[in-house]
C-alpha cells in the first residue's frame, strides 16, 4: 500500500486528535502570514508615500503628526502657518530648495480630503490625467483614481464639502465641480481631491473679496496651464480687464510646463502674507548639500515653524509598530510550538496502540525504514495541511481586515497578495512536522516483533 495512503488511513482513525493538531497549527501559521502581509503591504505603503520629500514644514507641535497628515493623510493638522513667515520656502528661487508644495486642509467630501495645492504635487507622485483636465479655476477639482472609483464620481459631477474629515458636519455652500480624474498611482494621491488653495480660502470665506482671487489672468505665464472654459466664455472678470485662457489638451501637458505653472502660482501665492495654509513638502535641490541637511534643525531653532524629516518619522513609527509586531511574532512562535508538541504526544502516545499493529505490518513485508516513513510522514501530512489551512485563514482574515485598514490607513490592501517569506514559512512548518515525528519514527522503527506479538 502507498505509504502516503497508509500515514493518512491512520491519522483519519483518530479525527478529532487530528483536527486539534491542525487547528493549533493554522493558528500559528496563519498569525504569522498574516503579520507577514501586514507589516509589508503597510511598510510598501509609508515608503511609496515618501516620494522623495525632504522634509514637511508645518506649525508647531508633533512632528509624527504632521507627517501623517500632510503625507499620509491619516491624522489631524498640527494647526496652519501663516504665508508671510513661511514665504522665503515657497520661493521658486530658493538656493536650496527644488520643490515646494504648499497644502491647505481642513475640508473633505464623504471622508476624502480635500487639498489646496499645487501642480508640482502631481509630479512629485507620478500622476496623470486619465480624463478631463487639471484644476485651473477656483472650486473646480480634480480626483484621484479612488475618490473616482469608491464615490462613482465623473467629470461634470459637482459636490458640497463638509468641515473636517467627519461627513456632514458644517457643509459649505460652495459647490465643487469635478474637472479631472487622475489614473490610478498606488500612492496616497488616488485618495485626494485636488483644487487651488483658493478655493479652499473661498469654502471657509463668508464674502470673499476681490483682491484675495488666485485665479490666472493677464500673466502669460499664468495662462499656460489647463485652464477652465467657463473663464474663456465670460471674457470679463475682477472689475471688467479682458483676460484670456489657454486651454492645454489633456494630458498634453510636460513636466516642464507643469513645473512653470506651479511656479507662477507659489509667486503669487506668496503675495498673501495675511492668509494661512497648512503645511508645505520640500525636496531639497541636492541632499548633499551641508545647508541642506542643517535646514530643518535651523528652522526648528530660529522660526515659528515646525520642520518634520519624513524619513526619521517613519522610521521611528516602524520601529514603534515593530513592537507590538515581535510580540505578537512571538506569540505566534509559542502556538507553533505548542502545535508541534501537539503533533509529537499524538504520535507518541499512539504507538502503544498501534505497536501490535506496526508488528504485523513487519510481518507481512515491511522492513524498519517502512515503519519509519509511516510516522514520518503522518508528521509532515499534519504539518502540510495545518500550513494550507493557516496560509487559507491568513488570506481571508487579510480580506476583512483590508476593508478596516482602507478606512483607517486610506491605502489599499489587498488578501491576494503572497509573499516569499510564505515560502519559507512552509519550510519551517515541514521541520516542526519533521522533528515533532522523528522520536516516534525512531520508536516505531525498533519495534521488536517476537516481543510485542508475544504479548499479543
């Protein structure tokens, strides 16, 4: 008879010592692999969201918190910053600094979040236009991939906002049109709405007056961008100068032009000194640089600003969440072990009845390294199934959570996803399977024939 048959036969002859041994072992597995995927699919997530950004100036407070919120995403603004003290880093002409992205938050639609920006956000990202075009105007916005997607929003659509990340409290009666959607990227920009700063400004404004609007006119520089055609059409705005709009085709546009829009827009932002924004992302010219890497601490000493390095704030946050993942690690280990101890006294404990048994197989043709491939593999069987039933549990439990960590983490995350710390994982199993079964292999191989048949 197939050895492999056999080994099954006999683990079937006692179920429910089976089905304990499996399910301590799916345990331990499953907690691993899931932890696993966890860990990477979040880490994968925090380091594409880097995206090069050098460092995040914001208002003072806790330098986590306002990377989480102005690069993730995920947590409450630290406060806003007045543009006349933070102009000197907006300036496209700053020695040290290549880019500068200014965000105003503070509003969402039905949890999204709402930004005031810049284009150079979208090539800080990597992203595209899928249809339609970029913000140009003031309320008009264009979406990620996700916002698109979950909120079955189109180019045309418009929508009120709501104050805050918490939906329905304190609409505005500002309407925002949909003038663009973005294709889908893998970073946090799929899940954003994005608009000028001004149009921010106007959401919170009661009267809004004229001389605050950030809308292009007259500037060739201003008009080179996408532009909306509502302003083509009325020809006639801020106390009647003619100003025309050039209409870039979409996705016809370049890095380049992108670059001198944002630009034109920061200098013109930086004529508000009175106004506030949230936070601004900066990627040095070159990370070499002495003064570079002074920038942040001479901020911190000598302004009203707050200045957060992304890569440290990450760093300490993994190693905070590293914690509570090694103990959980651990804790997974010890259910491992516990179901190889499981494994082990079921087999041992199953010799004795199974002696007169093990003594016939000799006598009908079997030879010692038969009786020892039988329990073997009764071993490795259990720890074969307990490892697909664990990598099964794993996957699914990874299924429900994705749906909690979205909501929370605002990134996707996804069951399907298998790691090649999985395989290794099967390796481990298969030698806990081995060493469980190895002293009964060794106990079944020298059973005595004449002995055990003698005492019948």
């Amino acid at each position: 008879m197939n050895l492999i048959k056999l080994s099954w036969k006999n683990l079937l002859h006692k179920p429910l010592n089976m089905a304990l041994t499996l399910i301590l072992f799916a345990l331990g597995v499953g907690l691993i692999s899931l932890l696993l995927n966890m860990n990477q699919q979040i880490e994968e997530n925090f380091n594409k969201n880097l995206a090069g950004i050098d460092l995040v100036l914001g208002a003072k407070g806790s330098p986590l918190q306002l990377i989480l919120c102005s690069m993730y995403h995920v947590d409450n603004p630290t406060g806003n910053i007045n543009i006349g003290k933070a102009k000197a880093f907006l300036n496209p002409k700053h020695p040290l600094i290549k880019d500068a992205v200014p965000l105003s938050l503070g509003d969402s639609y039905r949890n999204y979040r709402i930004v005031g920006t810049t284009y150079d956000i979208l090539e800080i990202y990597g992203a595209e236009l899928a249809e339609g075009k970029l913000w140009a105007n003031n309320m008009e916005v264009t979406i990620g991939a996700t916002v698109a997607d979950v909120l079955h929003l189109h180019v045309g659509d418009t929508f009120k906002s709501s104050h805050g990340l918490v939906e329905g409290i304190e609409e505005h009666e500002h309407d925002f049109t949909v003038v663009g959607i973005l294709r889908p990227t893998g970073s946090v920009i799929d899940q954003l709405i994005l608009c000028n700063t001004q149009s921010i400004w106007d959401s919170h404004a009661v009267e809004r007056p004229q001389s605050d609007s950030l809308e292009r006119s007259g500037n060739p520089e201003l008009t080179s961008g996408p532009q909306s055609a509502v302003g083509e059409e009325t020809g006639q705005e801020h106390g009647g100068h003619e100003h025309s709009h050039d209409k870039v085709p979409p996705a016809s546009y370049d890095s380049l032009s992108l670059r001198k829009m944002a630009d034109s827009d920061r200098l013109e932002l930086m004529e508000h000194g009175d106004k506030d924004i949230t936070a601004i992302l900066l990627r040095y010219k070159s990370r070499t640089n002495i003064r570079s890497l002074n920038m942040g601490r001479n901020i911190n000493e000598n302004t009203e600003l707050l200045a957060a390095s992304p890569p440290i704030e990450v760093a300490r946050l993994q190693t905070n969440l590293g914690g509570g993942t090694k103990v959980l690690t651990q804790l997974a280990g010890v259910i491992v072990f516990v179901s190889g101890l499981s494994i082990f006294i079921s087999l041992f404990s199953s010799l004795r009845e199974r002696k007169y048994e093990l003594a016939l197989m000799r006598v009908m043709g079997g030879t010692p390294a038969t009786l020892f491939w039988v329990i073997l593999l009764e071993g490795l069987i259990l720890a074969v199934l307990g490892y697909v039933l664990g990598i099964v549990l794993s996957h699914l439990g990874m299924m429900v959570l994705a749906n909690f960590m979205e909501d929370s983490y605002r990134y996707s995350f996804s069951g399907l996803k298998f790691l090649k710390e999985e395989g290794w994982l099967f390796l481990g199993a298969l030698a806990v399977g081995f060493v469980a079964a190895l002293v009964p292999a060794v106990q079944a191989r020298g059973t005595d024939i004449s002995e055990t048949l003698g005492k019948g």
